[in-house]
C-alpha cells in the first residue's frame, strides 16, 4: 500500500509518498481502506520536530488521527464490526485500567494517547474505536469530526455553552474555531471570534459566527470584545496571551476552557480576577468517542456540516501541510487515499 511517510522532521519538504507493507489486523484490530483522513495542527507539529511524542528515533512515520473509510478486514474476538462497514476511528488511546477510564470521561485516561497512521491507503486500528456512518454522511465529512469538532464539542459541555450564550473564539477561522462557531449556533448561543483576516472572517459568518473581530492585537481585541459584550465563556485553541484576553473579558463566573498552545506554551493568568470574579480556566484535551458519535448523529439529521476548506489527493500530502502552516484555509484540509 502506498503511505504519506513522514521521512525527515522539516516541515513539508519531509513527507514522501511511498510504498508500505499492507496491515493485518490482530486480534480486536480492523484493517481500514481510507476514503479520507483530515490533517490536524497536532500534525504538523510533528513533521517541523515540535511534539513530545514523535522524534526523529521514530522515522520513518505515518500520522493521521481523523480517518474513515470501509472496513476490510477483522481479527479474531471482533464483533462490532465487520468487512464492508463504513465508520469513522475515534483516535483515542487509552488503557481502561486507570481510575479515569473507569469514572470517566475516558479523555482523562492517565496514559491517554492518539492514534497515528491515517495518511495511508489501509490503517490497522482497534476495532473498538470505530463509529458506524450512516449512509447519509459522507466518509469526507467523516474524518473532519473526530479531532475538531469532538474537541470543540466537548470543550463547549466543558463550559455548560446553553441558548443565549457569547461564546467568545479567538482565532475562529482554524479547525476548532469553525467547529467552535458551528457548534454553538447548534446550542443556540452566540459567538464572538476574531481573524487576522476579513476574507475569512466572512466565510466564518456564513456558518454562523454573529461578530467578527479582524484584529491579532490583544488589547484592541479585548476592547472590542467589551462593545459587544461580556462572553458566558471563552474557547481558547491558541493559549499564549490569548489566554490573560480570555480571563478578562469573560463575565463574573465565566469558563474559558483551553486546548491548545498555538500562540504559546505559556500565559498569564490574573489571580485575583480569578478568584474574585469566581472564574474557571480549564484545560481539555479531545473529546469523548460518545461524542464522536453524537457529532455523527448530528450530521447525518442535517443540523451540522462539517465545513472543509480543501482535499487533496495522498500525492499531495505535503501541500495540504504547506498550505495549513501559511493559514490559507477554513475549516479542514482532508487528504483521501
């Protein structure tokens, strides 16, 4: 089978596309011929050298969460699905053992992990992980889920976002900016997000987002946010000094919920704001396969369409990643094998 191999840790000019060894599910595995796998910023941290998880000791590499396709094949001790199933991988990785797994959510797993190995032709996955689609949703649409928008939705649960809400969403054109936006509307709340850019702001307001902020400019944000209004809560996928904004701006009792580190791996906080104010900061990270399989469900009655900037074939792998580390895009970039 032909796979997007990441072959040295540089960046885009380090993925080739070559020929592997065709998987073979063990037993409670399934081997996955992939319609579609989205790209995730968690990616291409990989492939320029800037993740804990993956070093060059681990080259030749395949990434790719986000991956759906038809079910090929089986191992031994596997019932829930079977060859010729369509489904999408909820790319958690956890032991079941921990005290975490056992309470829930399983996000919270002491040894949580991700799956890798999408950007290929077949992925070998747990079969236990594997959510059925219903023949009304798209294998492309599919795989723009389980990262983004399980992230945003769980992130959303996380901060109790109801009808009437400002949800405020700074950097809203990214992956979990636009699910961020789209969800909300699905809760009924109202959303607040900001873009360096106006082109894409627009197309944000076309799925939902009620006030664009074109600004990167921390105090002009927070002051513009302010005319608008006092966010019930803030989802924050950038951390850095987006993080001080969110506290700020946030009414009395607020949320902000933080998963990620895009602007920074560190921020300040205002302590007394926070204890004073009765705030919550909290951190998130994924979502919940049950999750996954509500967003699923969503999808296919029609109140959420995944929104996807781009696809690209798995001969153009390197340029879905160019085109994520320059910010071109809207939503997801979708590689299909």
């Amino acid at each position: 089978m032909r796979g997007a191999v990441f072959t040295d840790l540089i960046g885009p000019d380090g993925v080739d596309v070559i020929e592997r060894e065709a998987p073979n599910p063990d037993t409670g595995e399934a081997v996955v011929d992939v319609d579609a796998c989205a790209i995730n910023r968690h990616d291409l941290w990989i492939l320029e050298g800037d993740s804990a998880m993956v070093d060059a000791n681990d080259l030749p590499f395949i990434t790719g969460l986000d991956v759906a396709g038809t079910v090929r094949d089986v191992g031994e001790e596997v019932s829930s699905v079977e060859p010729g199933d369509r489904v999408v991988l909820c790319p958690n990785e956890t032991c079941g053992q921990c005290r975490f797994c056992r309470e829930g959510p399983e996000n919270l797993c002491a040894n949580f992990s991700l799956y890798h190995g999408g950007l290929a032709e077949a992925a070998r996955v747990e079969a236990d992980r594997l959510v059925a689609l219903p023949d009304g949703v798209s294998t492309t649409d599919a795989a723009a889920i389980p990262t983004a928008y399980t992230t945003a939705f769980h992130m959303l649960r996380l901060a109790d976002v109801g009808p009437g809400d400002l949800v405020f969403v700074p950097g809203a054109t990214g992956g979990v900016g636009v699910a961020t936006v789209q969800l909300a509307a699905v809760l009924g709340a109202r959303t607040v997000g900001t873009s360096s850019s106006e082109s894409k702001l627009e197309r944000v307001r076309e799925l939902g987002l009620d006030h664009g902020i074109q600004s990167t400019a921390v105090d002009d944000v927070r002051e513009r946010v302010s005319e608008i209004g006092t966010p019930d809560a803030v989802i924050n996928h950038l951390g850095g000094e987006y993080t001080e904004l969110g506290q700020r701006v946030m009414r009395r009792g607020g949320t902000m919920v933080v998963c990620g580190r895009t602007a920074g791996d560190t921020s300040a906080i205002d302590v007394p704001d926070l204890f004073l104010e009765h705030k919550r900061i909290v951190g998130s990270t994924m979502g919940t396969q049950e999750e996954l399989r509500r967003l699923v469900d969503l999808v296919a009655a029609g109140d959420l369409e995944p929104e996807i900037d781009e696809t690209y074939a798995l001969e153009e792998t390197a340029d879905a990643f160019a085109a994520m580390r320059e910010r071109e895009s809207v939503g997801k970039l979708v590689v299909q094998p």
